[in-house]
C-alpha cells in the first residue's frame, strides 16, 4: 500500500485482520512506524513498493503515482486504492496497465463511497443503512465497467468515463414537473 493516510489506516487494518500480508510505504516516519506496529504491516521505502511481487497495489494517498516509470515495474494483478488521480495521463497510462494485463479499478468509481455519505447528508434526513446499501452497488458497477473494457477493448479508465458521461446525458434529459 502507497502511503498510509486516514483511508489507508483502515485498509491496513482490515487487511491485517483477514491475514493479509500488506507492504506500507509514506514520506512520514513516524506515522509508517505507528501503522506498522499496530498492525504488523511491512514498512518499505517509497520507490521500492513499486518492485514488490503483490497481488494489489493500492494507492491510497498520492496522486499520479501511476505513470510512465512506475507502471512498468509493477508486478501486481489489481490496482485499486483511494487515491485520487492515480494515474498521471488517463489515456496513456490506463492503457498501459491494460497492455500489461493489471485490472485497474478507476479511483472516482471506487471512492465513490465517500460521496454517496456526503450526499445523504446533505439530504438531511441521513440514514445509514441508505447510504450503505447505495455505497454497495460501487462493486457492481465495477464489474459492469470491467466488463465493458474487456468487451470493446477498452481501457477501464475509459470505460468508466464512458459511463459516467453516459449518465450524465441521461439525466440531462429528465423532464421535470412544473
């Protein structure tokens, strides 16, 4: 995992819990040592997480880490973390992920989670369990944008866009009571 802010913490927390073994690195010391610590989680240096044999690489604070350089030294099946604008050029390096076989879940499609929350309180009449069971429907919406990419030889960076902007136009024609 590539830097352990707030949402990393808890990722490294549940991945522990289920006997992960999971490979930290941030620019701070002492919250590395800290994370470690409390959860038995490997601390390794910024540039070194890339050459690790993992199964996911997760991005979970800084952005643009996937790109030109770092993309061809990753040895991981899956990219999915937190952050948010992981890879430096959308096109490019959702492509080059793609051509090296990396399952790439885009980071607005599956942090969306947070502003599903936001939403719902912003509709003040917050229920949890509302919320929850909108936040559940990201994992199928993963697999519908996986399979799109897959289906038109698309990177899933730009099949998620592809949706997303599909959306969009559909509520744009919405006819609203007067």
């Amino acid at each position: 995992m590539q830097v352990v802010g707030q949402v990393g913490m808890y990722l490294v927390e549940y991945l522990t819990k289920e006997d992960a073994k999971v490979f930290i690195t941030d620019i701070s010391e002492a919250k590395l040592n800290k994370v470690a610590t409390e959860s038995g989680a490997i601390v390794v240096g910024m540039e070194d997480i890339y050459d690790l044999d993992m199964d996911i690489y997760a991005p979970c604070a800084l952005g643009a880490t996937l790109n030109s350089s770092t993309i061809p030294k990753l040895k991981c099946q899956i990219v999915a973390g937190a952050a948010n604008n992981q890879l430096a050029d959308e096109q490019k390096h959702g492509y080059m992920l793609m051509d090296r076989n990396i399952t790439y879940a885009p980071d607005f499609l599956i942090n969306a989670g947070g502003l599903i929350n936001v939403y719902e309180e912003y509709l003040g009449d917050y229920s949890r369990d509302r919320t929850y069971h909108t936040a559940e429907k990201i994992y199928d919406t993963c697999l519908e944008i996986l399979n799109l990419a897959e289906t038109d030889n698309i990177s899933s960076q730009e099949a998620a866009i592809q949706m997303a902007e599909s959306r969009i136009e559909a509520i744009g024609k919405i006819k609203l009571p007067r």
